[in-house]
C-alpha cells in the first residue's frame, strides 16, 4: 500500500509538471497553467538561488593600525554614514571586521514631494548586519559619487563590494584601480562606471561572482585567468567587445548578456560549460541580433536554463535543436519570438520533448526507489 502511494505521489508530481508544457517553459500564449509567467519565475528564482555560493570565516592578517587618509570623497562619505562617524578620525580598525560593503543609490517620485534621491549603505561584520540611509530631493545624490576605489584596501576582511548609481551622474568612474588589493574579494558588483580597462580585476584571484552593468563598451581580455568566476554579469552595456575571454573561465556556468548588450558573436559560448545563460532582450532591442548567428546555442550540453525573450529570429527549428542537444534544460523563456506565437502545433514539439524527459525521469525515480 505504501509503495502504490508513493507511485501515485510521482505519478502526480510529473502530470503537474507536464500541465507547464516544460519543466518549467515560459511562452506568451502556450500555456494551460494558470499564472505561467509567475510560475516561471518563481521556480527560476529559486534555482539560482541554489546556485549562490557562501561566504565563508576568513583569517586575515592586519596591517598595523592607523587613521585612513581618505582618497576618495565618495567612499569616505558612504563609511561616515554606515558608522554614524560625520567627523573626526576612522581608523583602519573601524573597518577591518567588514565583509561586505554595499553602496545603492536609487531615484524615485514621492508624489507632493517630487523626486527624490536615496543612498543606502549595508555592510556585514560578522553575524552583525549595519545599515544606514540618507535621501535629498531632487535628482542630484546626497551622497558624493564614487571616482576611485584606492580607499579600500583598508578593508583587509572585505569579501564582497557592490556600487550602483545612475551612470549619467558616474561618467568620471574611468579607473577600477586599487581593487587589487583586496585579496579576499570573491564577489564584485559595479553599475554605472565608465572602466577605461578591466585589468585591476585580473589579480582577484578568488572572484566568484563579477557583475559590470551598465557600464559602456567591455574588453573582457583582462578576465582571462580567473580560475574561480563562476557568475558573470554583464547586462546593460552598450558592447562587448568579443566574448572568446569567457573560454578561458573554466568555472563559469552563469553569463547574462541581457537588456540590450551587443556582442560580435555567439560562437565562443559553443566552448563553454555554462548553465546559465541570459540573452533577454528589452522590447525594440532585437535589432542587436539581426545579424548574429544562433546556431552555438544548440553547443551547450550543460544548460539547465536559457533566456531569448524578445529575439524575434528564434525559431521553433532552433528550439529543436537546443532541446536535442541540451538534456538537462530545465527552463526555457521563448517568450515574444516567432517560436512562442505560432499555432499551438508550433510548441507541440515542445510537449513531446517534455513528456518523454519526464517520464524517463518518473522511471529512473521509481528504479532507484524499488529496484
């Protein structure tokens, strides 16, 4: 009785999957499930959540102490108000317990009040969290902007640093320098610089996770060697210059090239082990890829997850293709391209597919359950 129930519980799990038309497919109008869109993204969110790499307790060896000379009004600005220090000395003891250091300015319209500018500053020290906010009306930041990063290597413990701003209000962030120091560093997050090059990076021998929007025209050449980047970010640029440096990122199973960054080529994603990979366009950017050829995603053995929203030259033939080539893909967003908007015959193929993985897996779970 036990084992017929625990049958009809796995017999039920795949017929609610086979109602998504995918594990989990994405389309505008091919869908039987109530919310597919929400249903999507709820299971994508927490798939790459699973994909998020720890912090870890690191020992780290101070430097001798002393009071910070401060290069950099920004950062000195975004500490004072993190410790509720305005004046006086900061040491380098203040900030020696820092894991993680988060600077987010961030615009929004309060009705009466207009437009308004709020900058929030977090840091983790510890199993301690502090955060602190300061906001201005209007749209200039109360808050000076970042133009150097040479004041944080006093932060020996840093693990992760993240600044966001509006990159019309950044354009004199030219010059990632100094951030070579911070030899623990595993994860760097930057929107709104204008990098004239990515070489201070080259020396963060333990970056996992790099995240660059927003930030004009990126030569990735300097990225080669970074044995340990698993997650590249580089939504909202203007271009890559060339994607052949992500070849030689041996770890990396995460690249959004998202919301309108224009590349020269898929072709060297073929020589990649990624299982993620992010293409989503906003809607009016399709143009990017009128002249790019797709046939490289049909290369990637090892994608559980791939994005073409908005490519209007994606196919219910190179659906096919990926699909026969990619076993493990999980999640499929087609949405707003010729594959997803043709009769219902022209996701059938879809089904199919789905069906005939599922119940592969439905067998292999009831093998490994009842021998």
């Amino acid at each position: 009785m036990k084992s017929c129930s625990h049958i009809f519980a796995l017999l039920t799990a795949c017929m609610v999957l086979l109602c998504g038309c995918s594990d989990y497919l994405s389309l505008s109008k091919a869908s039987t499930i109530s919310n597919p869109q929400t249903e999507y993204d709820t299971a994508l969110k927490e798939y790459l959540a699973s994909l998020e790499t720890p912090l870890f307790t690191i020992e780290v060896k101070h430097s001798e102490d002393a009071p910070i000379v401060w290069e950099d009004a920004g950062t000195e600005a975004a500490v004072r108000l993190l410790l509720n220090r305005p004046e006086g000395t900061i040491s380098r003891s203040d900030v020696w317990g820092l894991n993680t250091l988060t600077i987010t300015e961030r615009t929004m319209f309060e009705g009466d009040s207009g437009t308004i500018t709020i900058v929030t500053v977090t840091a983790q020290q510890g199993d301690a969290t502090l955060e602190q906010e300061i906001s201005a009306v209007g749209k200039e930041s109360p808050l000076p902007a970042l133009v150097s990063l040479h004041d944080l290597q006093y932060f020996d413990s840093l693990q992760t640093f993240s600044y966001s701003t509006s990159p019309t209000a950044n354009q004199a962030f030219t010059d990632f320098s100094g951030v070579e120091e911070l030899s623990h560093l595993e994860r760097f997050s930057m929107n709104g610089a204008r990098p004239e090059t990515l070489e201070p990076l080259s020396h963060l021998s333990q970056l996992k996770q790099l995240s660059l929007t927003e930030c004009g025209t990126l030569d990735l050449t300097p990225l080669e060697g970074l044995e340990q980047l698993e997650s590249l970010t580089l939504s909202s640029n203007d271009r890559i210059v060339s994607l052949e440096p992500v070849t030689k990122l041996p770890a990396l199973r995460y690249l959004s090239l998202s919301s309108g960054t224009a590349v020269p080529s898929l072709e060297p994603l073929a020589q990649t082990n990624l299982a993620v990979l992010d293409l989503g366009l906003g809607v009016g950017q399709s143009g990017l890829y009128k002249e790019i050829d797709y046939s490289p995603l049909s290369q990637l053995p090892d994608l559980v997850c791939l994005n073409l929203t908005n490519h209007t030259r994606v196919t219910t033939k190179l659906c096919k293709q990926i699909l026969a080539h990619s076993p493990d893909l999980r999640f499929l967003n087609i949405q707003n391209t010729p594959a997803s908007e043709g009769s219902a015959l022209d996701v059938e193929y879809l089904r199919a597919y789905t069906e005939a993985d599922l119940l592969k897996r439905l067998a292999n779970k009831l093998r490994n359950t009842f021998g």
